[in-house]
C-alpha cells in the first residue's frame, strides 16, 4: 500500500479576528517649512524691548540720528512722544524736501519744543545750499548753542556774516566753521579776537584774515587753550602776516590751494614750543 499523504491543517482564524474591518491609515501631520513658522512667529507680537530700556539709552541711541529722524520717531507709542525733546547732540542736515522757509521752520520749531532745561553737547548744521538768506537762521542757531552750554559746534555755510559771531562762551571745546566766498561772492572775515577760553579744537575752511594796524593778522591770539588748529583754504586779506602764538598748541595744519585763493599768497610767523605735528 502506498504511503498516505499527511494533509496538515490550516490553523483556525478566531472569528473575533474575522470580525473586525482592516485597519487604516493615519497619516502624521504635515510638517510647517521653517520660513513658514518664522512668519508666524514675526506676526505674533513680542516684548517692545527697546521701549523699555532707560530715557539715557533711547536718548544715546537717537544721538546717531539727524534731527527729522530723531522727531519721526514721536509715532512709534507714547513712550516715545517727549524723548527727542531731552536730545543734547542736535544734527541739522540740508534735507531735499525742506528747501526754503520750510527748512528755517522746521529748525525754529525743533528749537522751541525741545527741552529748554537740556543742554546741549555739540551741534552739526549743514543749512540748504547756497541760500546765504539763512544768515537769521545761523545767528539764531548760535545763540541757542551758546545759551545751553554747547560744547562742539560744526557749521557748514555759504557766507558767515559779522554777528553770527558776536557770542562768547565758556564751554565750547572744539569750533568747526566751513565757508565759501568762491560761491557767494562774499568773503567771510574770521574775527581777530572772540571770547572762547576752554576752546581746544579749531578748524576753518575758506575764510579771510583781517590784519590789525601793524600788517599782521591774529585771529587767534585769545585761544589761550588751543591744543589742534586747522586752515584750509584761507587767506590774509591785503596779502599781509598771519601770526600764529600759542605756546600749548601741538598740532598744526595749514593747507594752501594756490588756484583756488586767487593765486594770493601771505608770510605766517609762527611761535609754538610745543608744536609736535606739523
């Protein structure tokens, strides 16, 4: 007899199991992209971090600004209304679309809401070009800085008249004055004598030496303090001495354009013992 085939049994599925309907798929949540949840999280608002820190840090921080930016930033909440006011280095620039009485009426009205208790460090002004009718507009800027104590004054201007430096004052240290008589025609005399005692720091650009009585001009014999003296592009009216004495004066610097001067050319007497740099 042939041998039987062993028929081995299917196992059993328990009918539980049967039952029940396959089972489907649950798909995992879609990841955001990165740039997707950085937006998210730039349109959620934060902390204002800047608005809390100290009146002398926004104050600092307003400093780099030119005075238009400075008074724009009133909008930003009311945190920020009266700091501009407290500001004590006032940048003045010549702005494109202030030209004209708008740019005095913007500067006449910075002046008269800022702060009068606040003194003022240093002051930069570079008035619209060639307008030389802003004579009052510079006359009254002066006489704001040296009525709060400024301490370094950088004015830019066409044509300095005579009383714009009618002021004296104790506490300026360093004077930068920038004229131009080659483009308004008028020359800008630097006064021989001025009451700036503390003064350390002078630097002048396109001005005119008037000499005295004797042939010889001495603009700054009453800088007892001068440390740093700047000529550029100056000249002695009638062609006569510049007398430079100052016995703390170190640095020295005098540069002559023989072009731009009129071809005019003047002797300088110079006595400075603690001359380093020349």
């Amino acid at each position: 007899m042939a041998p039987s085939k062993q028929i081995t049994p299917k196992p059993k599925t328990p009918k539980k199991q049967q039952q029940l309907a396959p089972a489907k798929k649950v798909r995992a949540p879609r990841k955001q992209p990165p740039a997707m949840k950085a937006n998210q999280q730039q349109l959620s608002p934060g902390p204002d971090i800047i608005s809390d820190l100290s009146d002398c840090i926004l104050i600092h921080i307003l400093s780099f600004m030119d005075a238009q930016e400075a008074v724009q930033t009133c909008i930003l909440s009311k945190r920020w209304i009266n700091v501009w006011k407290k500001l004590h280095t006032l940048t003045l620039l010549d702005y494109s679309e202030l030209s004209g009485k708008l740019f005095e009426h913007f500067v006449f009205k910075f002046l008269s809401l800022r702060d009068d208790q606040t003194d003022i460090h240093s002051i930069l002004l570079h008035p619209p070009f060639l307008r030389k009718e802003c004579n009052k507009l510079v006359y009254h800027i002066l006489k704001y800085a040296f009525s709060h104590h400024v301490q370094h004054l950088l004015i830019n201007f066409i044509c300095f008249k005579p009383n714009c430096f009618s002021f004296s004052s104790s506490t300026l240290k360093s004077l930068e004055l920038t004229s131009d008589h080659l483009i308004s025609g008028v020359i800008s005399i630097f006064p021989n004598s001025l009451n700036f005692p503390a003064l350390t720091t002078l630097s002048l650009s396109y001005f005119t030496f008037f000499s005295n009585e004797d042939g010889c001009a001495e603009p700054f014999s009453t800088f007892n303090m001068l440390n740093t003296l700047i000529i550029h592009h100056c000249q002695v009216l009638h062609k006569r001495h510049l007398c430079i004495s100052n016995a703390k004066l170190e640095n020295l610097s005098i540069t002559m354009c023989y072009y731009m001067i009129s071809r005019t050319y003047f002797e300088i007497e110079l006595y400075a013992p603690s001359l380093r740099t020349f």
